[in-house]
C-alpha cells in the first residue's frame, strides 16, 4: 500500500494582495506550487511582491483574492503556526529581554521546543546568553531571531532577507546550518534573497516574482538543463522566432546574444553554452528592461 503525498510546502491559487493606502496590487493571479522538502529561492527586484508573499504565507495578511495554502493548510490557523516559521526582515524581537529570556520565551510558546538547536545557534555566534537583545550587534539579532524560528522545530521555514545582515563568514555558517538542519528534518525552506551566488549553491527549487506576479517556479536542475545562451551574427534571430522561448537577446553591432529556453533542435550557427542558475535567474528579472526583449514569450509560429 502507497502512503499519501505529502502537501505542497507552499501553493497559491488566483492569489491576489492590494494594500489600500498604496493603491494597485501586490501580488496578483498568483499560481503556484512549491513541493514539500525543497529548499526554495524567491526571488525578485525590489517591489515585486515577495515580503508581501511571506507574509500572507505567515498568516500576518490575509489575500485580497484567491488563496494560500502551507503543508496543505490555511496559514493563520493554528495547525498552520505550530507547524510554519516566518523571520521577517525587521526580526521583531524585545529589546529589553535578554537572551536567556527570549529562549525561554519559545520554549514556554511552542510545545515541540527544541532547547539544544537554539542555544547551539547562539553559542556559535558567541552571543552571550545573559546580554540583552537590544544590545546586541544586527549579526547577533539575527543569530538569535534565527535560533527562536528553528528551535520551533518548524516543518516549514519561511525567510525575507534574513542574513543581510551578516558578514561572509557568518552567512555560510548560518547557511550551513539550514541545509543540515533542513536535511535532517526533511524541513521545507522558502528564503527571499537577492544574493544570487548563494541561491546557485543551496536551493533546488526556484520561484521567482516579476510586478507581482509569477514568472517562474520550477525545478533548478531543470531550470539549468531546458536553458541556453548562444552567440552568434545578428541575421540569425529569425531562427530563433517560433520554436523557442527567448527570455533575453540584446544585439550589439552585428553579434546576437539570447538566452533562450530550449525547446527542440537550434537552426543556425551558434556558439552554445549552457548557463548558471544566477545567469538564468538575472535573464528573466532582465526581461523587458532597456536595451533587453520583452518578458519571455513563447509565439507558436513554425519554427
């Protein structure tokens, strides 16, 4: 006998967010599904809608249209906040407690504390427990914000820009440890980040934002393999046209650059390369600026 799937870590269905004094929409006809397990890139430009995602995600907003799920749930709820972690980009925390307190605290909200995980994230930032949180440098804030999302024991770990700010080393210890804790737990994990290098080397599964819309989620492996970017003279676009999706070209003196999703044999001569997940990445948040195509379309004329 088979065992159910699981649900996806993360889905939406037509959702939609507009903030009121703003005007326009946030986030709008969102589809999407991100399957549990995965370690999940959101990525987009400033103003594409990703805090506004990770919040509705948390449970701190409610959609404007359509719907959310977490682990098969409504956020909000409370199946969804013993299971779901959120670290927001403020990382709300009391100035006053100390560090101590602040553990403590956890422990005393979440009935699946695991005391041993937080404190080993603090004392791997040499933060001393008895120092009040308001005192702390931004790196230590963090240190501590962190240790109170994984000592939750989430199943899945909501992150806006968490490790800004931290210095190199501190991130790829920080990052290190996610990945463990990550394997260990089969924890899902969402991270909103614009440090695309990062992304290339931890996550494998890519969502990306563009207006407040989707543009992409998938595989990252896939991502990788269905792109090209090819070179070659600049009378050749037209075999481009029809079969492929171009998602950037940009034309400089008789040389044609594109980077393309790949969809059957190439026509023409071209040099090919297959690109990194960051230059793919950077190729769909390109799309439509100056001197770059429109956001990548696919046409259905004959190749």
């Amino acid at each position: 006998m088979t065992e159910p799937e699981a649900p996806a870590a993360l889905c939406a269905t037509g959702l939609g967010f507009r903030y009121r004094r703003r005007g326009g929409w946030a986030l709008r006809d969102c589809e999407f599904t991100v399957p549990d397990g995965r370690i999940t890139a959101l990525v987009g430009r400033n103003g594409a809608g990703k805090s506004t995602l990770l919040h509705l995600a948390g449970g701190l907003l409610w959609p404007g249209s359509g719907e959310v799920r977490v682990l098969g749930t409504a956020p909000g709820t409370p199946e969804a906040r013993a299971r779901v972690a959120l670290l927001t980009q403020d990382k709300p925390l009391y100035p006053r407690f100390t560090v101590a307190d602040t553990l403590l605290m956890g422990e005393k909200l979440n009935s699946s504390w695991d005391r041993t995980a937080a404190e080993r994230i603090v004392r791997e930032g040499d933060i001393p427990l008895h120092a009040r949180v308001g005192e702390l440098s931004p790196g230590q804030r963090t240190r501590v914000a962190l240790a109170l999302a994984l000592g939750k024991q989430p199943e899945l770990l909501l992150l806006d820009e968490p490790l800004a700010d931290l210095d190199p080393v501190a991130r790829g210890d920080i990052m290190a440890g996610l990945l463990a804790e990550a394997a260990e737990r089969r924890m899902s994990i969402v991270l909103s980040s614009h440090v695309l290098p990062e992304i290339e080397e931890t996550c494998d599964w890519v969502l990306v934002l563009r207006d407040g819309r989707v543009e992409l989620s998938e595989d990252a492996e896939a991502l990788r393999e269905s792109h090209t970017v090819l070179t070659g003279p600049a009378d050749q676009d037209g075999a481009l046209t029809g079969q492929h999706t171009i998602v950037r070209r940009r034309t400089t003196g008789r040389q044609l650059t594109a980077l393309i999703r790949q969809h059957g044999p190439l026509r023409g001569d071209w040099h090919v390369e297959r690109p990194r997940l960051e230059n793919i990445l950077i190729g769909y948040l390109q799309a439509g600026d100056p001197g770059h195509s429109a956001p990548a379309e696919r046409t259905e004329a004959a190749a």
